[in-house]
C-alpha cells in the first residue's frame, strides 16, 4: 500500500527554497512553478537538469528563462509567453 502523504526529500526542500530566494530576487511575490524549474535548472546535479543537459545547455534555458521573468510584462494581466506573444484573452 502506498503512503497517501509521501514525505519531501531533503532535495525537494532545498529546490523549494532556492525556488523561493529566485522568486525573492527577482522581486516577485509569489513562488511559481517558473521559480521552481528555475531551481531545478540550476541544480547540476538535479535528473531533469542532467536529462535537460543531453538537449540544450542547462545555462541556457536559465538565462532564458531568468530574462522572461525579468520582462515587464511578467508581472502584468497577462504574462508573455516564451515568443514574447501575448496571449490570447479569450
């Protein structure tokens, strides 16, 4: 039988709280999944970064993804999406 409340590992933790220093640096005040892929990213030694690492350079889709958190429109009614489109509001 599986357990129904799974315990978080000590590296869940830890990219759970980089998530939050990230989202914390870039001034925004909440902690979205965008923060924690970030996090995630930038872990070396995290499985998705290492898989990541055999398609693209992980650097790269940090700074990426850094810069479209930075873009004014991130924080606005509609975010941009990665082509810099705004979305559809329908």
């Amino acid at each position: 039988m599986t357990d129904p409340n799974p315990q978080f590992t000590p590296r869940l933790h830890k990219i759970f709280g980089a998530a939050e220093a990230l989202a914390r640096s870039l001034g925004h005040e909440h902690v979205g999944t965008e923060h924690v892929f970030l996090a995630i990213v930038q872990d070396a030694d995290a499985v998705p970064t290492q898989v990541l690492e055999e398609l693209v350079a992980p650097q790269r889709v940090s700074q990426a993804l850094e810069e479209h958190l930075r873009a004014p429109e991130y924080l606005g009614d509609t975010q941009p999406t990665v082509d810099g489109e705004q979305p559809d509001p329908a």
